[in-house]
C-alpha cells in the first residue's frame, strides 16, 4: 500500500508540476516573469522606480499581468465578481490603503494615468477604433436610441431610490439628491465636483459640506455597477437570447470594417495610421471644446466633455465614408490590442489611489440599500426602454445603465472589463458624458428646489 500511495503522491506531483510549468502570463514562462517581479518589487519597494512612462508602465503591466491571472482564476470571483479586472483594480488600491509601496511609487503611477494621460490614451484609442467600424446605419439608429435609454434608466434609478429612501426612513428627496445624483452624475471630475459647486451656489454653503460624503457614495456605487456588470455577463452566458456579445443592436453586425467579402489586408502601417488617426481625433475634439462649442461658452453651469465630441466626429467621420477601409481595420486592430494586452495595467493605474477606507463611510444600511437601488434601477429602467430600440438587455443595461451608474470615465473601463464588453466603449462614453451633462441640468433643478 505504501508502495501505491508514494508512486501516486509522485504522478500527482509530476502533473502538477507540468500544469505549472505550462503557466504563462504576459506570454512570459513563470521562470522568467517570477524574477522580473521580485526585481521589480525590490526597487519600487526602495523607492528608486524610474519616475517616468517607462517605470509606470512597467509596474503597472508586471503587477496588473500576476495580479489579474490570479483574479481570473479565483473560483467564483472570476465568474461573478468582475474576475481580474476587478480584482487588479482593489489589489491595487490595497497597495495605496495599507502604504505597501512607497508615495513616490504611488506618485509615478498614478501621473502616469492623469498628467501623463495613460487613461485619455486608452479611451480614445477605444473610441476611434469602435466607432469606425460600425456599421453606419447601425451607428445613427444606436445613438438615435441611446439618449431615450440612458433617460430611462434615470426615471426608474431616481424613482427607486425615492422608494427605498421612503422605506429605511431617509426620506425620498435626501435619497435622491445626496445618493442617486451623485451615483448617476458621471463619476467625480465632471459629476460631483461641478455637481457641489452647483449645491454651494444654491445653498450659500461651502460645497465640499455635500461633496465629502457624495464622493464616498460614488465609491460604492461604482464597485456595486462592476459587480453589476460582471454579473449582466454571467447572465448573458446562461441566456444567450438576451446579449449580443458586445453588440447593442437586435439582428445586425455591428463591426463592417471590410467593402463586400474583399478581405483587407492590415500590417504595421494600418496600424500606425489606425493609432495616428485617433490621436488626431482627441486633440481636434479638445480644441472644438475648449474654443468653439456654443455649449460650453454659455455658461450654463455645465460643459460637455471632449470625449462626447470624439464620439460625434468619429461618427461623422463614419458617416462620411472618407476613411479608407484598410485604416479603420488598422484602428480596430490597434484597440484590440489595448484590450488584450493594456486592460490590466489600466486598472493598475486607475486603482493605485482608490482607498480602499472610504467604502467604511458608506457602509450604513440606509446608504447600501439606496445606493443598491439606484443600481438596479439603472438596469431595470434602460432594459425598458431599450426593448422599444431593439437593443440587447445585456448590452444596454451594461452602457445605458451601468455606465451611468459607475465613477465616470474610469468606471466605464471598469464596468466594460468586467463584463469583457470593451467595444462597447462608445456607448460608455456617451452615458458619462452627455448623460453626465443631462444630470447636472436635472441637479440644478432639483438642488434649487429641495437644498437648502
């Protein structure tokens, strides 16, 4: 018998040994990645990182590549809770919470997102390359629907969070202004801050009085509209009939980057021309917005963002048909490789100053289950309405709803990659910011009728 048990404890060891063996991350073998991560750690951990693009990516894709397979291969959590996305994005904010690193680490990663515009880069790569190849039609009858849905979403999350307010004893106005706004106003920079401003203007009050606790309920709405999504995804899996797969709109193909059956040839080039292409596209849409919006010079006391004027000329661009077919193939191919390979070390980025403490001043009950309904409303209300569009109840309740619902531009990355619903990047954008922009005028409103 003892002879049985130590040949079978060797084959045991044997193919454990050969599973891991066949382990890749990054497309590294763990005997090579494993000592690039110690050497990694050991400098950023003396605090002798290289304070520039190159310490920062490097960091990010050796911590978000380990740190995301680990996430993905989490049973349950990689089903149901977001997977590696998710779980990066926390890992990393674990690192900022309990001072695992050190600031100047914190520093280089996080500039590297926001001064040296890591995430603007990854979005507009994201948006150019989804908007060129949809199909034009499709593209004016999705964003000809898409406004109504992201309303509907709003009604039924504005609605439930009155009832529920009404049911814990908050009330149904505190409910609304100090939680459903602030959830569904399009994330801190573009929602909530110009969303206090607006509050202190009203009331005569210092605006950070309603911005402290509004930020830290942003927090937990974003994490509750990750979860959403991963579990929207888990969902379309079990009942196929009701996703598209990353495609919004019942009955068609939403990618048409190629003319009839010609097959389009794309080499580095296209890629090139794909990635310069979409820079071009960024800085023709900041300088619309900065200098000749009418918009945003009649100061109304909100602005459109420039992303929402990239989704508009790329689509006009679509509409034009002026781009050759080959170099909106090489801007598709340039997005999917930051999908692939730049979601992870994105969320490094976008992770590394979320403290993880600011969930505690959330965590009343009142305030989980208000926040919970905004959520849920968001879905609910944006399936609705998305059904007299023809849209997929997946793919409109994850853009329409959740991106709504999420913490703005970062939580739309966030929500797409937990659902692994990237191209869908476009819709996301619209959501947080025309969809931002809607809720500021709806926050004026109702702040002038109920703050005080």
């Amino acid at each position: 018998m003892s002879k049985i048990s130590v040949s079978t404890g060797k084959k045991t060891g044997e193919l454990a040994m050969g599973k891991i063996s066949k382990i890749k991350i990054l497309g590294f073998p763990l005997y090579m990645l494993l000592p690039m991560a110690i050497i990694v750690g050991v400098i950023a951990a003396q605090g002798i990182l290289l304070d520039n693009i190159i310490g920062a990516l490097l960091f990010a894709i050796i911590f978000g590549g380990i740190v995301g397979w680990i996430g993905d291969n989490i049973p349950i959590w990689k089903d149901w809770c977001g997977g590696g996305m998710l779980f990066t994005s926390l890992a990393a904010g674990a690192l900022y919470t309990f001072k695992l690193v050190p600031e100047s680490v914190i520093t280089t990663v996080s500039n590297f997102n926001g001064k040296m515009g890591f995430l603007d880069f990854y979005i507009v790569v994201l948006l150019t390359g989804s908007v060129l190849v949809v199909d034009r039609k499709l593209l004016i009858r999705a964003f000809a629907g898409f406004i109504p849905t992201i309303l509907g979403g709003v009604v039924v999350s504005f609605g439930l969070a009155a009832l529920v307010g009404t049911i814990v004893g908050v009330g149904p106005v505190e409910a609304i202004l100090n939680t459903a706004l602030p959830i569904i106003g399009g994330g801190n920079g573009a929602g909530v801050i110009p969303m206090s401003k607006i509050w202190g203007g009203i009331t005569g009050k210092d605006p950070a009085i309603w911005y402290a606790p509004a930020f830290a309920t942003i927090v937990i709405g974003n994490l509750m509209a990750v979860v959403g999504g991963a579990l929207l995804d888990r969902l379309g899996k079990k009942y196929p009939n009701i996703t598209g797969e990353g495609q919004l709109i019942r009955g068609h193909n939403q990618e048409a980057v190629s003319k009839g059956n010609e097959e389009i040839k794309v080499g580095m080039t296209e890629y090139a021309s794909g990635l310069a292409l979409a820079l071009f596209m960024f800085v023709l849409a900041g300088f619309y917005a900065d200098k000749f919006s009418i918009i945003n010079h009649l100061g109304l006391g909100f602005t459109i963002h420039k992303y929402a004027f990239m989704v508009i000329f790329c689509g006009l661009l679509n509409v034009s048909n002026i781009v050759p077919a080959e170099i909106r193939a090489g801007s598709k191919g340039v997005q999917q490789f930051f999908v692939k390979h730049m979601s992870l070390p994105l969320m490094v980025t976008v992770g590394i100053t979320l403290n993880l403490a600011d969930f505690a001043t959330v965590f009343s009950f009142q305030k989980i289950a208000i926040s919970l309904a905004v959520v849920i409303g968001s879905i609910i209300g944006t399936i609705v309405v998305g059904r007299w569009f023809k849209f997929y109840p997946v793919e409109a309740a994850i853009t329409a709803g959740l991106c709504m619902a999420n913490g703005g531009g970062s939580g739309d990355v966030q929500v797409l990659g937990a659902s692994h619903r990237m191209e869908l990047m476009p819709f996301a954008q619209i959501s947080s910011r025309i969809g931002g922009a809607i809720i500021l005028v709806i926050a004026s409103i109702l702040f002038g009728l109920f703050a005080s």
